[in-house]
C-alpha cells in the first residue's frame, strides 16, 4: 500500500490529468444522454436498446487497453490509472452505452472465511490463456462430513479503508470526489459454491440420492449468504448500487426505484435498497422440477430481501422462465446466446427487461463475418419487437488480436438498431 508522501510527482500529476479527463466526459452532453435514456430503459419509458460492450475478459497479446499505455511507477498508481483509462476508452474509443460518472470509488475492505471445508482449486500452466480446472471437493459425503460446515465469519478494516480513501481524496483533492461504493459479491446464487462444496456430480446424484441431504446443504448456503448481507447492512457497509453500477451479469443499475424512498430518512443502505444477481449456471442441465424444488425456494429467500433482482448469466433460462417469474421484484432476465429468444420474448413482453447476451463467437473467430453479426442482432431485435431490450457484449476472450472489432460490434449494434427502429 502507497503513501501518498511517497508518490511520485510525475504520478500523481497523470492521475490529476486523467480526473480533469473524467470530469470532462462526465458532463459530456452524449454522455448525459446516455445517463438519461439508462433511467427511462428501467422505468419502461420507451427508449432505444441499450448497448454494452465488455473488455476486461480478453486475454489475447494485443489487448484494447494493454499495459504500454500506462505511465505512472508506483503499483497502486498504475491501477488507479487503469481505471481511469479504461473510462476513457471505453467513452472515446469504444461508445457502447457505459456511463461516466463525476466521483471515483472505492470500497469497505471487509473479509470472509471459508466455511470451514478448505476448496482447494487447481489450475495447469495455461500461459496466460482461459484453462479449465479441478478440485476434490471437501465434503464427500454429504450425511457423513455436513459437520465439517461452519457458517463464514466476517470482519472490517476501517482503518484500512480510510487510510485508501484519505489517500484517493488527496490525489483528486478539487478535481473529482471520492466516494465508498461497489459490491462485496458478484452473485447471490448460491449453486457454483455448492457445487465447489460437494462436486458437479454429487449435486446431481443427491437430487435422487439424498435429497434431504441436499435440502439441508442448501437451507445452509442460504441462511449463510443472509447472514452475510444482514451483517453488513448492520455495519453500515452496503452501499447503493442505482447508478453507473455492475449488476446482474453485464448490465448497469441506472434507477429511479433505489433506494426506497424512506431510505432518505436513514443513514445506511438496506438489502432492499439494492439491486441483487441470482444466477445457477451450473444446474442448465437440471431439469424445470428439479430446480424448482432444490434451487429456486432458497434462491427466492434472498432474491425477495432485496430491491430489485437480475436473474441469469450464461445459462439458457426460458426451460424456467415461469418459475422465475414468482420472484415478486424480478427486474431484468439474462437471455443467453443458449435461449430460446423468442420464447423469452413471449415471456418477458416489456414488463421485464430482456437482457440479451449476443454471441461472443461472433467477433472471436478467424473471420470477422458483419454480415453474421448484423444477422445476429437483427434476429433478436425482430423477435424481441416490444421488449426492453439491452444487447450485451460479454465474455469476450479473444478477439484475435483485432482490438478494434469490439468498438465495430458496438457500430454495429446501433446501426442495427437504427434499421430495425
């Protein structure tokens, strides 16, 4: 950790330019309407779809933002200044719809144990590429080593945490604010750390097996993910999430609905103040019963505390869209490049927000094929005619070296819009 004493000048002076820079994009007058129409897309006022684009998963030699473009020496400084560049980027170069705010963030450091069964992951040498992975997971038997579960444990470094924020607000001092903000987990789900807990296949088998057992597994996860957030929330450590925020599995959290309007009259944010992702890519291939019966009531326990909900990643939800539909705040819906599009269009109508994942095949193979991707978008815009739709890039590995494709998808996807419209 820096000592703002010990900063080079020459860095603090870029991290300076680089705020001057945000400040400037951020009453940009495209970039204000960008803010403006991400309001109206959540409150159903009918504006354009909304188009995102995602850098930060490219793994390929030549990156969008690669590493030669960053001056400053210092470690900490470096990563600050990535921040800022990556903003930039992504307002100049990119143009998909991110928004640009004037504040910089940082967040509580707060920390969490394991849940007393060590996951221990390994990896192979990958050379810097995607590689898959292995575990044993440390419950065999889920009747025999239940008792080796213990419910995570949490704690806060203040001290930290203000030393970082004394330190960012001495760098922007009178350029740009800094604030506490972000999220202390991507997802609410809770299927991805069963499955590290007790394997992909035991999970399966259990449902058959053991199904007790497998209730009980998940009232556990369940009740330890709600302590986990109450206990922030009792500490004051839940931050909003209504603005230029990452919720759900690519989109921003722009909304007039958060926090509730009594929040004006308390000091600390609620669970019900705040958008929340629940998610279960790992059981795609658990039939509609089964995962109403072993994963949605626990998922619904946690998704029905907060504000609103954001459902689904990557997995293909429409074999399951009815059942999500109980979730009485259920927002937005993630429509994977697996869905079936026009079932979910059916389905959502404008009432949901149809938050389509297009393809990221398209722009990472040999060939860069617009007429294909032009195809891809003018099938999902035409059949999710009516719908709130949101086109998302994400997931991108590679793009084969050719930076600029990404901001030619984006291109793309607004000419698309344009012709459709």
């Amino acid at each position: 950790m820096s000592d703002i004493k010990n900063l080079p000048r020459h860095d603090v002076d870029i991290l300076r330019q680089l705020a001057e820079c945000k400040v400037e994009i951020a009453e940009d007058s495209v970039n204000l309407e960008r803010r403006r129409l991400w309001y109206l897309h959540d409150a159903g006022g009918g504006g354009r779809p909304m188009v995102l684009a995602e850098t930060q998963g490219v793994q390929d030699a030549v990156l969008p933002l690669p590493e030669s473009v960053l001056q400053c020496e210092d470690a900490w400084a470096r990563s600050v200044e990535k921040t800022l560049r990556l903003e930039i980027y992504r307002f100049r170069t990119l143009g998909d719809d991110h928004v640009v705010e004037p504040y910089f963030t940082t967040n509580w450091k707060v920390n969490t144990s394991n849940y007393g069964a060590e996951v221990v992951l390994e990896y192979p040498e990958n050379h810097g590429h995607l590689t898959a992975r292995r575990w044993d997971p440390p419950i065999q038997d889920l009747d025999r080593d239940f008792h080796k579960l213990a419910q995570r444990t949490f704690s806060v470094d203040r001290e930290s945490t203000q030393v970082e924020l004394s330190r960012l607000e001495h760098v922007f001092a009178s350029i740009l604010p800094v604030c506490i903000r972000g999220s202390h987990w991507w997802t609410m789900g809770m299927t991805w750390t069963a499955i590290e807990l007790i394997g992909m296949e035991n999970m399966m088998l259990y449902m058959y097996d053991n199904p007790e057992g497998l209730h009980r597994l998940m009232k556990f996860l369940r009740d330890d993910h709600l302590a986990y957030a109450s206990w922030l929330e009792k500490e004051g450590l839940l931050n909003l999430n209504n603005q230029n925020d990452y919720i759900g599995s690519g989109s921003t959290g722009y909304t007039h609905d958060l926090p509730l309007t009594d929040q004006e009259k308390r000091n600390s944010v609620r669970m019900r103040d705040q958008w929340v992702l629940v998610e279960s890519q790992e059981t795609v291939g658990v039939g509609p019963d089964q995962f109403e019966e072993f994963v949605f009531p626990y998922q619904l326990s946690i998704a029905e505390q907060f504000g609103k909900c954001y459902y689904g990643c990557c997995e293909p939800v429409h074999s399951r869209i009815e059942i999500l539909k109980d979730i009485p705040n259920l927002a937005r819906v993630s429509v994977s490049p697996w869905a079936d599009e026009a079932y979910m269009a059916e389905s959502l109508k404008s009432d949901i927000v149809y938050s389509r994942k297009s393809n990221p095949t398209l722009i990472s193979t040999e060939v860069f094929n617009e007429d294909a991707i032009r195809a891809d978008l003018r099938h999902t815009l035409n059949v999710a005619h009516g719908c709130r739709v949101e086109l998302i890039m994400k997931d991108v590995h590679t793009l084969n070296n050719q930076p600029e494709r990404l901001p030619r998808w984006v291109e793309i996807a607004r000419e698309v819009i344009d012709e459709v419209a």
